[in-house]
C-alpha cells in the first residue's frame, strides 16, 4: 500500500534531487504572458525550417502557445534541470586556427534528451508509487520533443529568468542546465516565479557574431549559429557563413560572456563528460572524417543530428574562416567531393581564405 504523502511539493522535488537533478520548481500549467509573444514569433519566420515548432491544433491554433490545448487534464507542471558543465575553457577563451568549436552541451558522453528523461521518468515512478491504486494521477514527461516552451515553464517554477539571449539562468548555477519537464494532473503548490536579473547587461547582444538576438528576448533562429550548424539542412546561406566563425557543430557565446556563468559550477553527473576530442576539435580530423568513423565516434550524441554531411559542411567553413592557408590543399581536394554540399562550401572556403590571406599579406 502507498505511504501517504503530506507534501506532493517537497516529496516531488527530493524524488528529483534523488534522481540527479540539481533545480527543481513547480509551476502552473496557466498560460503565461511570455507564451503571447510565440504566435508572432512563428509569424515572423524566426523558427526558421524548423516546422515541427509550428504544430496546430483542430482549430489551427499553435499548439505550443498553449498547454491547455494539448495537455488540458494538466494543472502543474514540475520543472527540473541539470548542469552539464564540466571544467573547460569558454569558445571565448581559444583562438586556434586549425579547430573548430563544439559546444559545450554536445561533448557529452549520452545525448541529453536520454540522460534527462531517464531522470524524469525515475521521478515520474516515485510519483506513480507514492499514488499506487489512485487513477486520478496523469503525467507526462518532456524534454524538447513536447509542445511545451520550457524555458516560460521553467521561470514561472522559479528555475531561473529567461536572459536577454533568451536562454534560462539561475542565479547560483548559471545557464549551462539542460531543461526536463513532468506535466502532471496535481494541483501543486507553485514557486514563485524568479526575478529577471539582467539589468542593464546587454553583453549577450553586443557578442553574438550574427546578430541573431534581434532586442531582448528575441532570437531569430535564422541568424543563429546553433542553427545553421545543427538545424539547417543542405547549403548555409553565403551572406552568414562568415559570421559562423570556427564554429562546427552550435554556439555558446551568447553564454560564455554572461557574468552568471563566470563562476559557473561543474555537473556532478559523469556522462556529460566530454567525448575523447571533443572540446575544440581539430578541423581537418572532422572534414575527413569517414562514414564508419562518424558512427563510431559519434554513437549516442546529439551530434548526429547534423549528420555527416552537416558536421563536414560546417568544418569546411569554420577551414574557410580560419585564416589558415595551411587549410588550402584540402580544401582544394573538397571543391570535388562526392558530397555536393561539401564541395560547393569547399569552392567558397577556398576563395575567402585566398582573398583573407591575400589581405593579410598586403596589410
Ligand atoms: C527550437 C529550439 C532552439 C532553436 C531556437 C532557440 C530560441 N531561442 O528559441 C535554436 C536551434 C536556435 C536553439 C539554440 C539553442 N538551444 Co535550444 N531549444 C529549442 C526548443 C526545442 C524550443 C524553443 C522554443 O520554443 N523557441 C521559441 C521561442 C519563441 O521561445 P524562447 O526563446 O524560449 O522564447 C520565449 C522567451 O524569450 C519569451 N520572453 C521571455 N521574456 C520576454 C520578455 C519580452 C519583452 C519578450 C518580447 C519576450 C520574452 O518569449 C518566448 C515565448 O514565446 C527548446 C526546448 C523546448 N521545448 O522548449 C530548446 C532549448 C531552449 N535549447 C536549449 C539549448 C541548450 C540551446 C543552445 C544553448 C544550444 C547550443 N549551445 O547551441 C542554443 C542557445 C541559443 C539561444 N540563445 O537560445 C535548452 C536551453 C536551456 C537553457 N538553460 O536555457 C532547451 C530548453 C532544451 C532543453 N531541454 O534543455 N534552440
Ligand atoms: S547561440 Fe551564438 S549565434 Fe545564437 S544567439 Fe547566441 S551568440 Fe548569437
Ligand atoms: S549577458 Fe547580460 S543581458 Fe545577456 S543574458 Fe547574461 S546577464 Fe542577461
């Protein structure tokens, strides 16, 4: 027989400290103000080719501006969230021509989405315990794949404020925290929602190399690295590639110059760990990277979502970037490979570092 619980708020958050997870809050399953701007966002075009975002409902209404269209059982909604930073310098912090960037939550061991949800479902099996016989309860468990804006959720549990770079921030742990949520049919008590601390900090805005952050609050994917080096299919528009820098497989900048994130703490949990060449990895390795090894380096990585072609397109132009014309024979030999992605961003590679070496030489 169950143990009766007193507290669902501190009984669902220690089963979620329990099960690794390093801040956890409630909030309501209520529409909150932030989720008006989503409609417009996705009118704007900013979601990008990223259509699995504009998901409507029978009535065609968007189906993630709302959780009371696809969820209406749901009255709270437990937030949980997990450092994956591990002890390594910021992109900030390295200028090395011949590597590129990966970011930081990519270098881990397990995909996140596997390494979250295996938690909520652990937190999902307390709740489901302490309820045994009770057929009232419903949960369900999410991270990234449901039609939920997490990041409203996770401010309205008191996780953390969404940052001018529209990322998710607590005050003690900074921004590097991958979000899980568990909608569940209990009315719980909320948090109280926390407080916006940006001030009038703008450095996430002034260091984006793209000007993807279009005010505050408002990031138009289209522009962004992560984006285009993960999302993005096929040829990156040439207008923007050379604000994608070394950039290979997402982007951190507009966290790595956060002051929340100076003192940012290490996860406590060993599969965010990075990969073996992972943290700045070396360009060429990527770019002759072959489909056998591809599989083997990157089984159960996010990685794979950009594919082979994507992660050796993004290589070639972080290679055109670099300023290093050590770079020009094996781009000379891409302007013919099989992949055609790969051998047209090898054509542009080679006449910008010819033209960016040239102008060094007659400086
Ligand atoms: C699509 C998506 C992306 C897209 C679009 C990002 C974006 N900013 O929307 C791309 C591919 C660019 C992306 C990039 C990244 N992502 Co992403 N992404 C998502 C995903 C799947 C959906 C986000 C979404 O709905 N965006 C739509 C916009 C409208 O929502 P939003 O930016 O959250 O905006 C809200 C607020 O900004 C808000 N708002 C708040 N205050 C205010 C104030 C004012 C005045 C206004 C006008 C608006 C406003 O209004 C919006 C709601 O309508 C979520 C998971 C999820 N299901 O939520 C992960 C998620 C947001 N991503 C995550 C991560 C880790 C990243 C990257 C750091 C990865 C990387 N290193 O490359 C970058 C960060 C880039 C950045 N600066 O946001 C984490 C974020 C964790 C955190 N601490 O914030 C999430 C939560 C995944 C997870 N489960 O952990 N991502
Ligand atoms: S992730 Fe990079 S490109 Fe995207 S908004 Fe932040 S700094 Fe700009
Ligand atoms: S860099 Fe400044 S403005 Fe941007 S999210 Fe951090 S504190 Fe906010």
């Amino acid at each position: 027989m169950a143990t009766p619980i007193s507290n669902f708020e501190a009984f669902v958050k220690l089963a979620a400290e329990n099960a690794g997870f390093d801040a956890i809050g409630i909030a309501p399953a209520a529409d909150a103000p932030e989720l008006k701007c989503f409609p417009k966002w996705i009118a704007a075009g900013n979601a990008g080719e990223m259509k699995y975002l504009e998901g409507r409902d029978e009535q065609g209404e968007l189906k993630r501006s709302s959780l009371g269209r696809v969820a209406p059982w749901a009255k709270s909604v437990v937030v949980c969230a997990i450092n994956y930073n591990t002890p390594n310098p910021y992109s900030t912090q390295v200028h090395d021509p011949a590597r590129g960037w990966i970011s930081r939550y990519a270098w881990s061991r397990e995909d996140y989405h596997d390494a979250v949800l295996r938690r909520l479902k652990q937190v999902e099996t307390a709740l489901r315990q302490a309820f045994a016989g009770d057929r009232e309860l419903t949960t369900r468990s999410y991270v990234d794949t449901g039609p939920v804006v997490e990041r409203v959720f996770a401010k309205y549990a008191g996780v953390g404020w969404i940052g001018k770079n529209t990322c998710l921030i607590n005050q003690k742990k900074g921004s590097w925290l991958f979000l899980g949520v568990i909608l569940t049919s209990l009315d719980l008590v909320p948090d109280l929602p926390a407080a916006d601390r940006c001030g009038t900090c703008t450095r996430c805005i002034e260091a984006c190399p793209t000007d993807a952050i279009l005010a505050p609050y408002e990031l138009d994917s289209r522009k962004c690295i992560s984006y285009l080096t993960i999302e993005k299919r096929g040829s990156i528009p040439e207008d923007i590639r050379a604000g994608i820098g070394q950039h290979v497989f997402g982007c951190d900048i507009c966290q790595d110059v956060c002051p929340w994130n100076r003192k940012a703490p290490a996860s406590k949990a060993p599969e965010f760990d990075p990969r073996p060449g992972l943290v700045n990895p070396d360009l060429k390795w990527l770019a002759e990277m072959s489909a056998e090894e591809f599989r083997e380096v990157f089984r159960g990585s996010p990685i794979r979502r950009t594919k082979r072609s994507g992660i050796r397109r993004n290589a070639v132009i972080a290679m055109g970037n670099s300023g290093d014309k050590d770079f020009l024979p094996l781009l000379d030999s891409l302007t013919a490979d099989e992949d055609e992605i790969v051998s047209e961003t090898a054509r542009w590679a080679k006449t910008r570092l010819l033209e960016s070496t040239k102008k060094t030489r007659d400086i």
